[in-house]
C-alpha cells in the first residue's frame, strides 16, 4: 500500500513518516488492514536533518499549488494522503497571496488530484483550532462554528468544507483534525504565532535561552508531537461510520498558560533552565494568541478513541524522551 505524505519535511510530516517505517500497518482502500510498503514525502523544501534512508521512502521536493506535480504524487497506487503541507499562522497572515496558493489551493489541487483516481482514497487533513475566533464561547464545545479570523485560519475551515464535500460526493473518504498547538515542537522556532509555547520549554531544556513575547497569563490549547502521530494514524484506521457525515473533529488536549509551562519546565530542568526564560512583550504575536481558542470540550474526538496528553509534565517527558537528543543538531 503506498501512502503519500503532504508537507512531508514538516516537523509532524516526519514525525508520522517515522512512525510508519517502524509499525508500517494502515488500513487500505479495501477497508482492510495492509501494510505499507511505499511511503512519498512531498514537500518545497528538502529534508534537513535527511529522513530516514529506507527503500520504502521516497522524496520527492515539489510546489503543492503546481498541478502537474500533485498529479505525478498521487496516483492509482495511492491508498491514503496526509494532507499537510501548509505555510503557518503568521506567515499566512503576512502573506495573503501565499497563503491563499499553498493552503487554499493547494489543497483543491490536492483534492481534485485524489478525485481523478480509479478509486476514493482515504484522504487526513490538518485543519487547526485557529478555525474558531471572534465572539466564542470561554469553553469550544463540539457545537461551536467555527468563525476564523486570521486569513490562516479561513484556508483551513474552507480546506474542511472541502474535505466533506468531497467525501459526501464519494471522491474520497476524509477526515480532518483540528490541531491544537503541538508542542514541544522540536528543531527550530518557525513562523506560526505559537511558536514560543515550545521555544519556552525546549531551548531552556537544551541549555539555551528563550524570549516569551507573551503575558504569564496568555494560554495554549496543546498537544504533544507524540499524540499527535497517533492522532493522524487513528484517524486513518477508523471506519467512515466513525465519523459520520461530518468529516471533521476537534482533538482533545490540555490547556496550559505560560506559568504552567514554566512550573512545568522548572520541574523537569531546575531553576537554572526556568532563568534562561525572558519575557519581551510582542503585541502582535500577544493580539493572534489572545484571539485563539484554549479551551475546549471535545467528546466527540475522545468517543472516536483520539487521546490527550495527561498534564503539561507528560507533554515535557514527551519532548525529554523523543526529542532533546537530536536537538543538539539545530545549534550546532
Ligand atoms: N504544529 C502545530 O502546532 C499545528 C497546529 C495546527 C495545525 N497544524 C497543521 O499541521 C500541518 C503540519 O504542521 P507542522 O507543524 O508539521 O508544520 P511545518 O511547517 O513543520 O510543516 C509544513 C510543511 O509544509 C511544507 N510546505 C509549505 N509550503 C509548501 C508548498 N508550497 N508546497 C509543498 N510543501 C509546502 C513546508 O515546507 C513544511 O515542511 C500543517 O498543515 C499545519 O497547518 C500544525
């Protein structure tokens, strides 16, 4: 069964290529367990670090908004894609014409592409918790509509409509996960707004400073890469009945502040890692935050079998055990 892998140089495209090279077992076309044995990492950069050199992996650098490309990706052989190629937050939000062409239509293209197949492949979305915004509720329930209000945030609900439409018409068998922030993200800080919630946790415990642009108080709907792979594998081996006609969930997680982050941090690293975290006020990182969602209820996601890390201290030991040791390669 080959699987394809849309921002597969991405920190959670490789994360989850990992995963599928050392328990390569999926669900095919047919609805029946099978392994994989080809997987395609797509994406506009090329891997650094490299991924792994494995003859079942192919990489394939390539532009997610050129057809032609999408169409030499995906083809008959194609069981499942991860759709998750996508510029973030903040550089969609400096960006409208570039975050319109890779999220928007990229994701047309991918789905069209998927729609020419001689048969409906199973298609896992990154949408994100930046789809809910404006006048919410204090806790996101299973009901609330999502009311976008970063221009990041409207590619991927509109990605999510798509997904149903799609799946509605029999084009392909989506599912799409609204993400909470993941962290701790290893390798470097990127452009998304979140991107200090790990960079306050992950360059103190790798012996280096940090600077937090936002209030002690400032708050994070967040998950671990950890679960986040087990997230997009789960989603893949459910039954279509699983999710119904809406193809879309919002995963569990936990919600932290920075203060908690820090206790957190000081608990696994000591004091001398909570002093190498400063504060530098960021108005626009602070106003973006503030207008995301960091609370939620989500019995849907947690009756479908999707899990959250258990407390900030899980979500660190998950960083502790998977990541510090390869850190080191991104400082030196
Ligand atoms: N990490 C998070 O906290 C988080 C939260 C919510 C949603 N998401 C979504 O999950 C997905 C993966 O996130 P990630 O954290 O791995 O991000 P990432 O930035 O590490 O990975 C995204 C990948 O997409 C690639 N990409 C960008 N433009 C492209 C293009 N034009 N053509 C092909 N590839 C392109 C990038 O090079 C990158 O490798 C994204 O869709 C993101 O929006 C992530």
């Amino acid at each position: 069964m080959k699987v394809v892998v849309t921002g597969g140089t991405g920190m959670i495209g490789r994360k989850l290529i990992d995963s599928l090279l050392a328990t390569p077992e999926l669900i095919d076309r047919d609805g029946n367990k099978a392994e994989v044995t080809a997987i395609t990492a797509f994406d506009v950069v090329a891997p650094n670090p490299p991924l792994p050199d494995d003859p079942r992996l192919t990489v394939v650098t390539g532009e997610i908004s050129d057809a032609a490309a999408v169409e030499a990706l995906i083809d008959d052989d194609t069981d499942t894609v991860f759709h998750l190629a996508a510029v973030v937050s903040a550089q969609a939000e400096e960006d409208f014409d570039l975050g319109m062409r890779v999220n928007l239509d990229g994701t047309r293209i991918t789905l069209e592409r998927c729609r020419a197949l001689d048969h409906a492949p199973r298609v896992v979305y990154a949408s994100s918790v930046a789809a809910f915004g404006g006048d919410m509720p204090d806790v996101i329930d299973d009901s609330v509509t999502p009311n976008p209000q970063t221009t990041y945030g409207v590619t991927k609900v509109i990605g999510e409509y798509l997904i149903d439409d799609y799946s509605r018409k029999g084009f392909i068998d989506g599912r799409a996960l609204r993400l909470p922030t993941i962290v701790v993200r290893p390798g470097r800080p990127n452009k998304a707004a979140s991107t200090w919630a790990s960079s306050i946790l992950r360059e103190p415990l790798a012996g280096h400073a940090a600077v937090c642009p936002v209030t002690e108080e400032s708050k994070m709907w967040m998950l671990s890469p950890r679960r986040v792979v087990e997230s997009f594998r789960h989603a893949q081996v459910l039954d279509g009945e699983a999710w119904g006609p809406h193809r879309v969930v919002n995963l569990p997680g936990i919600t932290g502040s920075v203060t908690e982050s820090l206790q957190a941090l000081s608990r696994a690293g000591g004091n001398s890692a909570r002093a190498r975290v400063t504060f530098e006020h960021d108005p626009f990182i602070q106003e973006i935050v503030d207008g995301w969602a960091n609370t939620f209820k989500t019995p849907r996601g947690l009756e479908m079998g999707f899990k959250a890390d258990t407390d900030l201290d899980e979500i660190v030991n998950v960083f502790l055990e998977d990541d510090l040791p390869g850190q080191h390669v991104y400082y030196d």
